[in-house]
C-alpha cells in the first residue's frame, strides 16, 4: 500500500509556472511507475505524463509536451511535475497515480488532486 498527496496547486496567470509534487509514503516510490493526469468539470480524467521506475523513460501528450517536465526523486520520494507557460485551458484538478504490476496483478494508487486555476 502506497499513500500518495499531491500539492503545489494554486492560482496563476496565463503564462505563468507552478511546480507540483506527488509525495508517497508506505513504499518506496521506485517500484512504480508514476503518472500525471487532470480533470476538468465536465471532462474525463486525462493522462498527461508519466515516467517509468528508472527515471530514463517519459511521456507527454501532445498538449503539453514542451511545456511541462515530470521528474523524479528517489530520495525525497517524490515525484514532480513541472508547469510552464500556462493557459486557461490547463485549469483543472490533478492527481499522480502511482502503478506496479507483478504477474497478473496491478497495484494502483491516487492521490486526493490538487486544484490548478489558470487566469485570463
């Protein structure tokens, strides 16, 4: 069992930059990997990231990609999502969720969310 809980969050101006960390506790966060996603009213949840146990390895969506940078580190156990160049369109909650798969069973946690509102 892994606890995860974001922050970060807040209100920003278009064009600004918010940094949000996804802060585990009960396992070490490199048995698994981690994502980004966000959810806005009336949307479904929408993957924006991930990076895999090593760290070598990440993933974007094209809405995103260029201005956001996931990382993690191992010893604070933590695992960040960098946001730069904000738009409007970024307003929304978002959670980490943190997967491992051993065989044929899947381990999955998320966080509570943490709400980003992006001004005109």
């Amino acid at each position: 069992q892994v606890q995860l809980v974001e922050s970060g969050g807040g209100l920003v101006q278009a064009g600004g930059s918010l940094r949000l960390s996804c802060a585990a506790s009960g396992r070490t966060l490199d048995r698994y990997t981690v994502g980004w996603f966000r959810q806005a009213p009336g949307k479904e949840r929408e993957f924006l990231a991930h990076i895999d146990r090593s760290g070598g390895t990440t993933d974007y969506v094209d809405s995103v990609k260029g201005r956001f940078t996931i990382s993690r580190d191992y010893a604070k156990n933590t695992v960040y999502l960098q946001m730069n160049n904000l738009k409007p369109e970024d307003t929304a909650v978002y959670s980490c969720n943190a997967r491992r798969t051993v065989g044929r069973s899947e381990w999955n946690y998320w966080g509570q969310g943490t709400q980003v509102t992006v001004s005109l």
